[in-house]
C-alpha cells in the first residue's frame, strides 16, 4: 500500500465492547469448574470484534500474552468479557481484556476472573498486513493504558529479538 494513505484517529471508546454469557455445564472441565479454554475463546473472540472495529476489517490473533487466572468461574455464572485497544501501531493493536463474573440468580457484585492482553494484526483479503487508524487516548486512563501497552510492546519486541538470537544455540 502507498504510504501516503491517512487514517482518521479513533479513541479506545469507539471499539470498546462488553459481552457477557451464562456458563453451563457444557463448559466445565474435569474438576467441574469452566474450563480455562473456554474463557480464553472469549477473550479471543471479543478481542477480535474489538480489533475488527478499530480496524474496519478483520484482524487476527498475533500474541496473546499476559493472560492471568484469578478466580474459578463456575456453572451459573455470568461471564462479562470486557474489551478496548490500548495501543495501535501500522498494522497491530493491543487488545486489553478484563474478565469478570458474577451469579445469574443473586444481586452479588462481579469479581474478576481474568485478564489478558492480546496483540490483533489486521489483514487485508490475502491475509496480508494493512494500516489501521491510529489511536487517539481521551482520557487519563486511556493515556495511562496506552503507556503501559507500549512498555509491553517493548518487552515483547526484546523477548522475540533474544530468543531469535538464541535460535541456534543448543
């Protein structure tokens, strides 16, 4: 692509998307819980949708990194997977996901369950890389957001450059 096209900025709240799900009994692993694969279909999907939106077009998964289990979800639970970019480069965003979980049939105040952050590539129909618009951080925690992403952009940068130095050792 030329590199005289300009994209419009957008802020995180133009894509930011919320999607909650009750987990049943088809969800749970062997210990009767839901299974940890199942909550990180969620955060891929909704990560996607969030992507896919900042982007106008599709995105896919490049890294998923940072994921954190805090809490068990079990069945009757209602899941809440919130999602919003936090950074955007040419081509990739950073995806910043918060899982949370509260009971379908109690006024109980949802705890969370999980987090992730998640770096989305959009692709164009060949499946090759194309610009995504940048991103316009509003508010103090928008900007915090996106400086922190930006540390792990960095950190993943140095973590993929020494282990391809190391590639042929050992």
């Amino acid at each position: 692509m030329p590199d005289t096209i300009t994209l419009a900025g957008r802020p995180p709240s133009a894509s930011h998307l919320t999607l909650s799900q009750i987990m049943d009994q088809h969800h749970t692993n062997l210990m009767g819980t839901v299974h940890g694969g199942r909550i990180l279909n969620l955060i891929d999907s909704v990560a996607g949708v969030v992507a896919a939106r900042h982007s106008d077009g599709p995105a896919v998964t490049a890294a998923i990194d940072e994921t954190a289990f805090l809490r068990a979800v079990r069945v009757g639970d209602v899941v809440h997977v919130d999602a919003r970019i936090t950074w955007a480069g040419r081509s990739s965003m950073e995806v910043a996901v918060k899982v949370s979980a509260d009971r379908w049939d109690r006024a109980v105040p949802p705890v969370d369950v999980a987090t992730a952050h998640l770096v989305m590539v959009a692709v164009d129909d060949h499946g090759d890389p194309r610009p995504v618009p940048p991103l316009l951080p509003r508010t103090d925690g928008d900007r915090r957001r996106c400086r922190e992403a930006r540390i792990r952009r960095e950190h993943r940068l140095s973590l993929r450059r020494a282990l391809l130095d190391g590639a042929g050792e050992g």
